[in-house]
C-alpha cells in the first residue's frame, strides 16, 4: 500500500463497506480504493448496453469513479444488510442509497445487491448489481452515461 492515502469519492459506502466486511479487510484500508486488490475485477452484470460492464485493476476503477463522481452524487447509503455465505472470503450485501444526477438533478434512490470476494485483506471480485433504469434516469439517458465512460464499455 503507498503511504499517501487514496481519495474516497463516496465516504458513506465505505463505511457501508466497513461494517459489512469487517475483520476481512485488512484494518489500514479506510477508503474504498484502499480495501482493493492492485488486480480487482469489478462487474456490472445489469450495465446499459454500451456503458462500463467490467474494470479490471484498481486503477481503471478510480478513473470510473472519478467519470461517476461527474454523474451522480450520493448523499447516504442505508439498510444494509449482508447475507450469509457458505464460501470463506464470500459476502453478498444488499443496501440501498440516495443522491440525485449531478446534471439533472433527477433522483438517485437505488437498491444495490453486491457480492464480493476478500483474499488477503483486500477485494478481489466485486460484481455489483442495480437497476439500471434508476441510473439513466438520473443521468439523463444512456448518451449521458456513455459519454461520461468514454463512449463503451471498458
């Protein structure tokens, strides 16, 4: 880990991510960037055509926040709940959160289930799953969001 910590676009699910996760994540992780693996896969399996469906490593997925922070903005995250799993390392969370589209203005109040995968200390995995009508209507419509990830998926 580099001494410098990395920014936390969304303080709120970190601390989601904190409480969910617990002593799985190494302790000197505070920020999202910092509770992930170097190699992190993240999956959006419900992504619009065209828009981000996969990141692989860590630093395309600070790009992606840093595209979503011109999106969206997230006020809270709240009813978590995290589902028992028979796999070690395996969790799978379901939480809500609300915030508006930065441009539109348009609500943001989106249900997420999310399962990750913990090796070390760190995610690995983190396929994350949302409605994606909720995004595009927060944004503006998937020209929005497209433009915003460069135009296709990554």
């Amino acid at each position: 880990m580099n001494s410098t910590p990395l920014p936390d676009p969304i303080s709120s699910f970190s601390d989601l991510l904190r409480r969910a996760l617990g002593d799985a994540l190494r302790t000197d992780a505070t920020t999202f960037l910092e509770m992930l693996a170097d190699h992190v896969v993240m999956e959006f399996p419900y992504s619009p055509t065209g828009s981000v469906e996969r990141l692989e490593g860590r630093p395309a997925l600070a790009r992606h926040l840093e595209q979503v922070a011109g999106l969206l903005e997230f006020d809270e995250m709240h009813d978590l709940v995290v589902h028992p799993s028979r796999e070690a390392g395996v969790f799978v969370l379901e939480f809500g959160c609300t915030g508006r589209g930065v441009q539109t203005g348009e609500p943001y109040n989106q249900r997420y289930i999310s399962v990750i995968r913990v090796r070390e200390g760190q995610i690995v995995h983190y396929r994350d799953y949302w409605n994606p009508l909720i995004v595009l209507s927060a944004v503006g419509g998937v020209e929005a969001l497209r433009a915003a990830s460069g135009g296709a998926a990554q």
